[in-house]
C-alpha cells in the first residue's frame, strides 16, 4: 500500500529551532534538529510496547504553543494504529491513540497518514486520517478530559477517500481538510460553527482528475486559504477562496518537464508570499512563488551526488527569525535532505540518515 509521506518538520519559536520528523526503513521513528551547533539525529524507537510494529509514516507533526510541546503522530505498520509521541518537559513520550471503530483494516495494515493541526481558539490539537478498510475521514481530538475520536464519513461520491491536508482559518477559526476521493475529485470538510460540511471542489477545468496528496496553507493578510493538486495533465494547480467563490488557477509544470508531483506549500510571511515545491519528472526540486507582478518557477535542481529528489511528499518549514524557508526532501540515495535560502543562495545540506524512503 502506498504512504503519503515518510516525514514532517516543524517550527518550535522558544528555541527558534526546526525539527524534522522521519521514519526510516528500520522502522523507527526519528528526529533532527539544531541545537545551536550542529544537526543533530535522535532515534525515537517505535510505540512503547508494540512489539513488532514498525513507524509506517512520521507526516502529521505539530506546535501546540500554549505548552511548548512538539507532538508528532505517526501510523504503526502491523498494528493499524495510530500512535503520537510528544515532550512532557522532561522525556518523550509515546501515547497510542488506537484506531477508530469501523477503521481496523486488514491484520497489519495502517490507517493512512495523519495530518495533525492546532486550533488556537480552543488550544486544541486535532488530527486526521483516513481508515485502511473503509475509506472514511476519521479525526481525534483532546476534549479536556480524553481523546476523542469522531467519524467525518465521506462525501457523496466517491467510496474511498486519501490522505488528508488539514489547514486552521484564525479569522473564522475554522479547521479545513482537504483530501482526494477514488472519484478523483478534490473535496473538503469544515466546521460552520454548528455542524461540520462537506464540499467538492471538484478537478481544474479540462482536465478529469486530481492526484497525489493535496497540500493546503494558509494566507492571514488576505484570510484566503489554498490548497495545491496535480491533475493528470501533470500540472500543478491551486484553488482558493476569492471572497465570492473558488478559484481554479493552471500553474503549469516547470519547463523542460512532462509532469510535476508532490506539492508542499508554506506561508512565508515577511515577503506575504505563498511558495509551494514540488518534483519534476526529471528529478529535479522546483518551486513556484508569486513576486509581486506573476507566479515564477525556480529550478531548485538536485541533491550533489544523487540521480533525483524523489517524488515522495515534500515537507516544507519557515523559521521567522531568519525569513528562511527550508524544504526536506529524500534524494535517491535514501538520504535525507534539506534545501534553504541563507540570504544570499540556495544551499543543499544532506542531513544523511540512509533509508528514508517509502516502505
């Protein structure tokens, strides 16, 4: 079965510190991060006491600020879990959130990836996924006293749904996730205030079908939410919300390519600037940023030493301090690596840690 993303990263602002999240094929979960020195690799092991289980995908990391904690979910391959773990202040510690009713997949078989989001009103964590065997989007969430797991079902349409991208609108303080259907259409789900809402969004014009897992960000200065797709075109795409409808815009693929895939958009906000990467099937990384006047393509090229950046998700990150955006990508020597601008150029760095590729 196919995972949508082997890691995350995520920005921690007390210690002005990103931290990546990666599960590697010995099926521990690990993490890196700088310590003011150097990177540095911590092997986080797998769930405590799941013996035999292995960390099928480390996508759904988060910030929950009122606590200074980092959680990060991840789904176990052999138990159909999903599990998170997090720093009580003192040592990190595994919780397994168990899997919801309806949703236990085959022996073995995992949900699919989780995309976790915090909701600021309620301080509140809230994550994403969809059941193996039913194809329902499912989400849990602390309701003060207990974690909570809620049946979001599915959209009239399709019967199977993808992996989720779940993005939190402060202005209304509305969750949205995104995610694709076997129909191969896009939809999303929200919360009005009273009752959650399903909505399709359908597939770009001229084209009969979206892929690979969506990727959703946030815009505050405009309070426009978008979420990036590939069609089977091989074109990157966005839809967002204009203030009077949504909004379908081609954004083409990178020249010299025949398809794109994999995006992964972020907010930059000293520039108040959406980019969003993604893979060429040339192997190369590419982003695509709005200047001011026109979207542009960047050729972000290649880790030194590797034939290609896979095309397994990217995991994009800001650190504010520095206005730097960095990218994490996997090269197809099964390292990892990061791509960032450092004021003057982009740089690649191989953060090493061989075999984090996709199961």
């Amino acid at each position: 079965m196919p995972l949508a993303g082997d890691f995350s990263t995520i920005y921690q602002p007390p210690l002005d510190r990103i931290t990546v999240f990666v599960a590697s094929d010995n099926g521990h979960l690990y993490d890196k991060y700088w310590n003011g020195r150097e990177w540095v690799w911590q092997d986080q092991g797998i769930p405590l006491g799941a013996t035999g289980v292995a960390v099928a995908s480390a996508s759904g990391a988060v910030y929950q600020p009122t606590l200074d904690r980092i959680i990060v979910f991840v789904v176990g391959l052999g138990s159909a879990h999903l599990y998170d773990k997090y720093w009580n202040g003192r040592e990190w510690v595994w919780e397994d959130q168990g899997f919801p009713a309806g949703a236990t997949g085959p022996p073995g078989e995992p949900l699919l990836a989780a995309s976790a989001v915090y909701r600021q009103k309620l301080d509140r964590i809230i994550v994403f996924v969809v059941g193996f065997d039913d194809g329902h989007l499912y989400d849990k969430y602390w309701n003060g006293s207990e974690w909570v797991w809620e049946d979001q079902g599915m959209p009239s349409g399709p019967s199977f749904l993808n992996t989720p991208s779940a993005v939190y609108q402060q202005k209304l303080d509305r969750i949205i996730v995104f995610v694709v259907g076997d129909d191969s259409h896009l939809y999303d789900k929200y919360w009005d205030g009273s009752k959650w809402i399903w909505e399709p969004q359908g597939i770009p014009p001229e084209t009969s079908s979206v892929g690979d897992p969506p990727s959703a960000v946030y815009q505050p200065t405009l309070d426009r939410i978008w979420v990036f797709v590939v069609a089977d075109n091989g074109h990157l795409y966005d839809k967002y919300w204009n203030g009077r409808e949504w909004v379908w815009e081609d954004q083409g693929m990178p020249s010299g390519t025949t398809r794109c895939r994999a995006p992964s958009a972020v907010y930059q906000q000293k520039l108040d600037r959406i980019i969003v990467f993604v893979v060429g099937n040339d192997g190369h990384l590419y982003d695509k940023y709005w200047d001011g006047r026109e979207w542009v393509w960047q050729d972000q090229g290649m880790p030194s030493g590797t034939t290609s950046a896979t095309d397994v998700p990217l995991s994009t990150v800001y650190q504010p301090t520095l206005d730097r955006i960095a990218v994490f990508v996997a090269g197809s020597d099964g390292h990892l690596y990061d791509k960032y601008w450092n004021g003057r150029e982009w740089v690649w760095e191989d953060q090493e840690l061989s075999g984090v590729l996709p199961f």
